[in-house]
C-alpha cells in the first residue's frame, strides 16, 4: 500500500488532506506532537487506514524516526504534507526578530527531512519517492530517487 504522511497534522487542512488522499487509497500517516489528538484525529476518518505517529517537527531525529516506524507499518511515505503550525514565537515584527529567532524558524522548516539531509540514510531514501509541498508555500520539492 502507498502512503502520504501528514506533518504537521491537525483537525483543519492535515484531516482534509488525510480525507482526500486516504479516498484515494493511500494509507495515512499522521504526525503531531500530540498522542490524544492523533488518536481522535485517525478515529475522525472512517474508511481510511491512518495512524497516529509522536513527533515534534523541531526534533529531526524523532521525526524521521517517526517517518521511517510509518513507513514500516503502513507503506512506503510517496507523499508527504508538511503543514504544522507556527509558534507564536515566530510570529514578530520584522524589527524584532533577531539571530535567535531565525535559528528556530529554520529548525521548524521542513529542510531536516529532504531528500540529502545528513539525517537520513541515502540507501534508504535512494528507494523513496519523495514529493514534498507545505501549506505555508515557502518550501516544495519534487525530487526523484537518488542514484
């Protein structure tokens, strides 16, 4: 079975996405910090095959710790919708963001999880087709897989 992973995944945008693409067939992998929510969240999508995945977006070795126990359970993760919310703490005039800031908002990016990120085994991504889009339209990717 193939599977998308929402990161990032909430009641909103992460249970239309789940929704629609678990019409589809694809099983769901759904990702938050949040175990409780999960739970609701996959039992809020009768027919599709989800399951709640615990990461926080800023700790990389736990997110693709908890990409790869999804794509070990569920099927190979083909798409993958990055869509968590910011922090309030990202969330500044211009003026008053400093060096600080800027370290945490890239921390909080969906870069940790490409393609070629030092986090990830090549051997492993090279049988992976990653296809990549965020809510927040600062960052896609469509990459094939590595040689």
């Amino acid at each position: 079975m193939t599977t998308m992973a929402v990161v990032g995944a909430g009641p909103g945008l992460g249970a239309a996405v789940a929704r629609r693409f678990g019409a589809e067939g694809f099983s769901v992998a759904l990702v938050a910090r949040s175990r409780e929510k999960l739970d609701k969240l996959a039992g809020d999508l009768p027919g599709v095959a989800a399951r709640g995945f615990v990461a926080d977006v800023r700790d990389t070795g736990a997110l693709g710790a908890a990409l790869d126990r999804a794509a070990e359970e569920l099927g190979p993760v083909e798409v993958l919708q990055y869509s968590p919310l910011p922090q309030k703490e990202f969330l500044r005039p211009v003026l008053e963001t400093t060096v600080d800031d800027l370290s945490a908002a890239v921390e909080f990016s969906p870069g940790a999880i490409t393609p070629g990120h030092p986090t990830h085994d090549p051997d492993v991504l090279a049988e992976r087709l990653w296809r990549m889009h965020t809510s927040r339209g600062e960052f896609r990717v469509f990459a094939e897989p590595l040689p």
